[in-house]
C-alpha cells in the first residue's frame, strides 16, 4: 500500500496591498524634503557648520527650528506619516529649504495643498511667447490657461478691460474677474451671455482636474463671491471653446467690437494664446488708440 507524502507546502504570502494616492504622494514628499534638506549646506541658512557634523546637510532639528515646528512632527513628515501640513508651514519649509518657484509648487502639490503665494511666472511664457504678444500690441492679446488664468498679457490688453497691472496677480483670473470685479464686469456688453459660456467651458475643463487643489479652490472661491455664479453653475450646462465675436465697453476708447480666437500652445487643451481682432474699422482705429494710451501709460 502506498503512502502519500503529506503536503508541507508553505502557503503563499498574501500580496500587500497597492498604496494609494495619497500615500504616494506622502512618499515622493518625504523623499523631496530630505533630499533638499540633505543638500543645503548650514552656511546658505546662516548657521555655523561646527567640527562635529557628519553630514554636509542640515540637520532635521535645524530646519524645524528655522521652519518654527516641532522636530517630532518635520520627523514624521520626513516618514511619510500620514499627517496634516498647513499651508503656512510648507510655506516656511519652502522658505527654510530655498526652493525656487517650480520646486515650491512641487511641494504644494505633493503636499495636496494650494500654495497661498503662487509664482507670478509660468513655464508656458517662454521668451517666444513674449515676443509673439509684444509684437501684436495693437491686438489685444494674452496667454491663458484652461482654469482661466491669465498667465501672460500684452499692454493692450492690459487696459482693454480694467486696469490688468493692478490687479493682484492672484486675482488675475478671467472668470473670477468677469463675476466679482465692477469694471471688468461693466466692459463687456451681454455679460449674461458671456457668464454662461464660460462657466460651461470651465465645467468641461474641470472634468479632467476633479481632484486638483487650485481648481476647487478657485470653484469655491467663485461659488462663496458670486450668486450669479452659483445660478449659472448649478445649470451644469458643458461647452466647448470656440471663435466668436465680442463687444466691449472700454473707458478710455468707448465700444470695440472683435473676433475672439484661442490658438493653442500644446497638444493638449492647456496654455492658449487668447486674441481679440477688430471686426470693423471703427474698432481698429479704437483698438489703435487703446494701444497709443497703453504706450503712453508704461
């Protein structure tokens, strides 16, 4: 009679669990702060090196010292723990850190929080882009992207419906500025139109960027400032962007009329340069003299 071998096979090790995105983003963070921390050397923050320093660093004592938070708590961070980050602190670690502008919006992102001082440049606005809108200053022009901020403009643009330069460049948003800003608002002539096209453009763009910290704090801003906004998004109407003809009031030159063209400035619906061309003679000529009064005004 046979006698069958008794199975000692050891059972699989279950697989762990995929991480989430959240957790990810907790990762790359700690692995970013101490990689910078690890690279700036005491003197750049002003601090002595002394003759018992094992690391051409700083220490994480250090930078939540010059950070003004708990060593514990810039440990667990540097951990990957899953913590809450205030924007006032990744604020003082970008400080602390020296990141330029593109590593700060980096930590703002991985950190899932909007950056309450963003960079007032854009990668978009190459010195080609510039010059593209300087050359066409008696066109009113600019560069936005599909959130609608304004990243870039020309000086006729900059007057064709407020003064653009004294704006705040947090502010510097079509949409937020068409619902929320007197003068921006009294420029455009049929602005009910106008709100309901652009807040469906804005809807359709939003589907891809649901998650994004600066796209729902621009929504929430929108939503907390504007009545008129909150009626025309609750329609939940989409649209797409298009060429179309729009007037406006300008206080310095009276009404232009003009053609609206995006042409875009990648594969994807991003960064887009925005122009608006004269539809007649009489706006030329006006257009011409909103350009004269820019010129005189810089």
């Amino acid at each position: 009679m046979s006698i069958m071998a008794e199975d000692t096979a050891v059972p699989a090790r279950e697989a762990a669990p995929p991480r989430t995105a959240s957790a990810i983003r907790r990762h790359e963070l700690a692995a970013f702060l101490r990689h910078r921390r690890e690279h700036i050397t005491p003197e750049r923050v002003g601090l002595p090196r002394g003759t018992r320093r094992r690391t051409p660093g700083l220490r994480r004592e250090e930078v939540a010292q010059l950070s003004a938070v708990g060593v514990t708590w810039y440990t667990w961070l540097e951990q990957g723990r899953d913590i809450q980050v205030s924007v006032q602190v990744l604020d003082a670690l970008a400080r602390t850190l020296l990141l330029d502008p593109i590593e700060r919006t980096h930590l703002f992102r991985l950190a899932g929080a909007v950056d309450p001082a963003p960079a007032t440049t854009c990668p978009s606005i190459t010195p080609g882009v510039r010059q593209v809108l300087d050359r066409m200053e008696s066109i009113p022009a600019c560069v936005q992207n599909s959130r609608y901020d304004i990243l870039a403009h020309n000086r006729t643009y900059g007057l064709l419906l407020c003064d653009l330069d004294a704006v705040p460049p947090e502010d510097r948003n079509a949409m937020l500025l068409s619902y929320t800003h007197d003068e921006w608002r009294s420029s455009i002539v049929h602005l009910e139109e106008v709100h309901r096209l652009m807040a469906a453009r804005f809807r359709a763009s939003m589907a891809g960027h649901l998650s994004e910290p600066a796209w729902k704090a621009l929504l929430k801003r929108l939503r907390t400032e504007s009545a008129e906004f909150r009626e025309v998004w609750d329609r939940h109407e989409v649209g797409a962007s298009r060429p179309r003809r729009k007037e406006f009031l300008n206080r310095y030159v009276g009404r232009v009329v003009v053609d609206h063209t995006d042409l875009w400035l990648g594969p994807e619906q991003g960064p887009r340069l925005v122009t608006y061309t004269p539809a007649d003679d009489e706006s030329r000529l006006r257009l011409e003299k909103l350009h004269a009064i820019a010129l005189e005004r810089s």
